[in-house]
C-alpha cells in the first residue's frame, strides 16, 4: 500500500477538518486525480472510512492515549485516527499501519508517541463494543459513529430500534448507482463491457453497478453516478414543456429532466455560485444536454418573469441524509443549522412560487430527513398559500409514498436519505 496515497489522505483529512475545506472539493483535487487508480481507490478508503468509523476509532485510541483526542495536535490526531482505521477495519498488517502512521507525523516525540498508542492497539486489540438494545446511545455514539447531539435526536424521534437501525446503514458504503446516458446508442453495451454487471434498482431508469469502476465511463459522458433518491426527485419534477431547476449544480437532476422531458422541453438550470456554475456547465457539455439552459441565478432573487410547468428546488439543506456518502457531515453539522437553513428553505420557497404557472408544480426537496426541513417547511408554506395544494405520489413512486410526500429512507431503500413534497397550483 503507497505511502504517497497515506500521505495525502492525511493531508485531505487535516484540511477537511481542521481548515474545513469541503471534502468533495479536496478528494477530485488534481493532486488525488493524478494517482494511479489503484492508490486512488485507496486513499478514498482511507479518508472515507476514518471518517465514517471515527467513533469507534476515537473511542480506541481514547483508551490508549494518555492525553484527550480533541487536545491532541491535529497532525497527530489525524495520524493516529488513520493508523487506527487501517488497523480496525482494512487487511493492512499492523506493522505496516504503525509504521507508515508513525512517517505522517514531524518531531520525535510526536513520532513516539503514535508508534506507542498503535503498538498498544495492535497488543491489547479494540474495547468491546455497546450493546445496541442495552445502550442504544451508547453504540450510536461510539460504533454507530454519530455524534451525541444527532444520536439524541434520533433516539428521541425513530426509538431506539429506528435509530440504531439508520445509523447501521449509514456506516455502509453507498450503492453505486448510475443512470444511462440516452444520447449514447451503445450505452449499455459499453457499461457490461466495462464489468459493471448493471443491476435495475426500484427506481425507474436507476442501476446499480454492482462490479468494477465506472469512473471512465462516467468522464467520457456514458453515464451519471447519482443516488436513486436523488433521481427520484428528478423524476418527479420532469415532464413539462418549460421546467427551472432553481439550486441544479451540479447538474445531475437537471440533466435527467432533460433526458426524461423530451428534447422539445427546455430545462432552466440556475446556479448562483460561479465556481459550481463551471461544474454544472461542463456536465451539460459532457452529457450531451444541448435542452438545458444554464443561468447565474440566485434561489432567492430569481430573476425570471415566465411562468414555468415545473420549479424544482432541490434546497440547500443539512446534509444529514447523505452521512453515508458524504461522511465529513457527520462531524461538521451543528443542531443550529436546522433552523438556519429552514428559514432559508422557506424564503427560497416563497421567492420561487410566483414562477409557477396556473396547474404547474413546484417542487420541494431536500437531502436531509430532519423534521425542521422537511415536513415543517412544506406545512408553514401550504398554510400561507392556499392556491398551492399537495399533488399524490405517482404510482411509479408508491415504494417512497409516505402520505403525500415522497421520502427515501437509507435504511429501507438503500439510498440516501431524501424528501420530496409534489404541489400544484389550483
């Protein structure tokens, strides 16, 4: 296993968490990119999966440190954490973990130190873990690697079996799923080709890939990872003759409703952030989608004067329903943020409204499950725009019908969490 590959997984993690750069952002940084697939593969294991398992790997070392974690310096806390990972969870000997740990860290006594906190773990081996039933908080909080705030919440609103239950699959990692491109004639021939051995998932037109690396026929524009909740949502808002996809980088939904609205449709993909602007550009390039329109706009401000069929808005939100995917989200999410961004939820709702034509749908998502973000908003905003009513799941959807609303739940489905809410104009 390649120390350069160890190396820059130390250094992503450090940036992620210490200078909280978005993880996405450092993990297709071209330093990453430009390692050879194999070591690509392995640093993404190695920082999603330190991640991921951080609490039953903080609650090791915390046993064998003489010192609190969280007063550790970060490059050694980071050290030890990815020495713990490949010890606890990888095949990777533990001389070689140790070792390769110890070169990640500057100084002797810094040096010493991790060598004696590893050494130790690879001696005495991990604590045992909390009885879920027993001390349901306990193992969220530790082996289901939740922090204590979230662990609460969920123990509090899903119980104890439905918390430890959606922590359980969270600590999985995602579904490799794709859809086909259908501007590409051979788009399946090429995907069994490549050893991807496509499985159909529930969701229509979403695969499973369940073998090999689709990574080079997703650059070349064969097809498009996205989660199956997240082209559910897609799928709910396509179908009209002019559609605004109001929050689309970095595309993946505004491209399948392209795809699935027909090349007379037009696709209106609003962006505000330029950086993400280029991001969503270039896929609509690379997909072929010469329907979508890409516009600088801002949610908020739109500054459109047509009325649309179908407005979605795929709100920027917590998060919190793609810890699975998106591990850092986890460590970085605070209670306040669910009231920050509900109120901004609900603002964008009410910016977007008057867009909507008489009989179009407004569409209402979000990653997240959490109540504050999802039924809450969709209720406070229903209440205060009587010409807007809930329209019933397709029956194609009936799988993720929860009343009128549509919600993914990770562990039922297999996806990321997600909710959708389907309103018409009376």
């Amino acid at each position: 296993m390649p120390t350069q590959a160890r190396q820059l997984a130390h250094r992503v993690l450090l940036d992620s968490e210490e200078r909280g750069l978005p993880l996405a952002e450092r993990l297709a940084a071209s330093e990453v990119e430009s390692l050879p697939p194999r070591d690509r593969a392995f640093l993404h294991e190695l920082v999603l999966g330190t991640l991921r398992r951080r609490g039953t790997v903080d609650l090791a070392l915390s046993r064998l440190s003489r010192r609190p974690l969280d007063r550790l310096d970060p490059e050694v806390r980071g050290a030890l954490r990815l020495g713990a990972y490949q010890m606890l969870f990888l095949r990777v000997p533990d001389r070689a973990a140790v070792s390769e740990s110890v070169g990640l860290v500057q100084g002797s006594a810094a040096r010493g130190f991790v060598n004696a906190v590893l050494r130790r773990l690879a001696r005495e081996g991990p604590p045992p873990e909390a009885d879920a039933e027993a001390d349901p908080l306990g193992w969220l909080t530790t082996a289901g690697s939740l922090p204590r705030w979230l662990a609460t919440r969920w123990l509090e609103r899903l119980g104890a079996g439905g918390a430890v239950a959606r922590a359980k699959a969270l600590l999985e990692p995602p579904t490799m799923a794709f859809r086909m491109n259908p501007r590409v004639p051979d788009a399946q021939v090429r995907i069994e080709a490549a050893g991807l051995a496509p499985r159909p998932l529930p969701v229509p037109g979403a695969w499973e890939a369940t073998a090999g690396r689709p990574s080079e026929l997703a650059a070349s524009g064969v097809l498009y990872l996205q989660d199956p909740a997240s082209q559910l949502v897609a799928r709910l808002a396509a179908g009209g003759r002019l559609t605004l996809d109001a929050c689309a980088a970095p595309g993946g939904k505004a491209t399948l409703i392209a795809d699935e609205s027909g090349s007379a449709a037009e696709v209106v993909a609003a962006e505000a952030s330029p950086r993400r602007l280029r991001t969503l550009v270039q896929l609509c390039r690379r997909w072929g989608a010469e329907n979508v329109r890409v516009v600088g706009a801002d949610a908020l401000r739109p500054p459109f004067r047509t009325a649309f069929d179908s407005v979605l808005l795929d709100a920027p939100c917590s998060g919190l329903g793609t810890i699975g995917r998106h591990p850092d989200i986890r460590w970085k999410a605070r209670p306040a943020d669910l009231a920050r961004h509900s109120k901004r939820q609900r603002a964008m709702l009410e910016a977007l409204a008057p867009l909507v034509g008489r009989g179009g749908r407004l569409v209402y998502a979000t990653c997240s499950l959490e109540p504050e973000e999802t039924d809450q908003v969709v209720a406070g905003f229903l209440a205060a725009h009587p010409d807007l009513a809930p329209v019933p799941v397709p029956a194609w959807a009936a799988a993720f019908a929860d009343g009128p609303q549509v919600r993914a739940l990770p562990e039922r489905d297999r996806t990321d969490g997600f909710f959708a809410a389907v309103l018409r104009r009376l």
